[in-house]
C-alpha cells in the first residue's frame, strides 16, 4: 500500500512538472525574448566569429518569428502551418548559434583603451548569456529610478 501511495505521489509530481514546463515552453513572450536575447549577442559577437551572411539568417529568422507570434500568447495559438515555420526558423537559429549547447567556451581579445595589450576572456555561452540577462536588467533598473530634487519643496529621489 505504501509503495502504490509512494508511485502515486511521484507520478503526480511529475505530471505537475510536465505540465509547468510545456507551459512554459508555450509562452510566446518568452520564447521570443530568449531568442531577441541569442540574435542581439550574436550581433555583438559573443557566440564567436559568424559570417555576414549567418548574421542575415539569423536576423531573417526572428523576423519570422516575431510576424508569426504577433497578437498571439503562446503557441496553441499558431496554426499547424505557422508552428511549423515558427520551429523551422528557431532551429535555423540554433544551428547558426549553436545555442542550446551552453557549455561551449568561446573566447575574446579585447583591447582596452590605452594600451596594446589584449586581454584574452574566455566564457561559456551560458556565462556569456547570463552577464547579458544581468546586465538588462540592471540597466532597466536604472532607467526606471529616477531623483526629483527640490520637488514639493524638498529633495527625494524616487525608485519606480
């Protein structure tokens, strides 16, 4: 009795699980911040050297998903025709990006002002993608905060 009560339990747990995570992959918003995200590191080159072209692809790609997911949430909403060229233009894109192997170490010269010597930096592409995640995000934060001085007749300063 134990044991079925025990199969039970996990057997909910991971159907809990299953479904949390087929929600989550549903978000269009989501999925379309993720891969804005992968094309603006790309551009920048933080996924190595890529050829002009490639970077056309890829540009072209989330063009695509981005007209497909438009005025849609998730992606029950997509028709069978438009899940299919919404999945094709993904896997254009992490076959150039080679997005989905996070562990793969890139590494960069980069020259700072003032001198000749490069500093050799080398990071995972998951390291890569998280400094640029903390860095929006910090960068909004900023954005939002915000000092009236004098206002009212006294200084604050206000965070939104």
């Amino acid at each position: 009795m134990k044991n079925l009560l025990l199969a039970l339990l996990l057997g909910f747990s991971g159907a809990a699980a299953a479904i949390t995570e087929t929600t989550r992959d549903l978000d269009l918003n989501g999925i379309i911040a993720e891969t804005r995200l992968a094309v603006d590191l790309a551009n920048a080159g933080q996924y190595g050297s890529l050829s002009r072209r490639q970077l056309q692809i890829v540009d072209s790609a989330l063009s695509t998903i981005e007209e497909l997911a438009a005025g849609k949430l998730d992606l029950t909403e997509l028709s069978a025709n438009e899940r299919g060229a919404f999945d094709d233009a993904r896997e254009r894109i992490d076959l150039i990006l080679r997005v989905r192997n996070k562990n793969r170490v890139i590494c960069q010269r980069d020259v700072k002002t003032g001198t000749r010597l490069a500093k050799v930096e080398c990071l995972t592409v998951g390291q890569r993608e998280e400094r640029a995640r903390n860095a929006r995000k910090q960068t909004g934060h900023l954005q939002r905060s915000f000092c009236v001085p004098g206002a009212e007749g006294a200084s604050r300063c206000t965070l939104e």
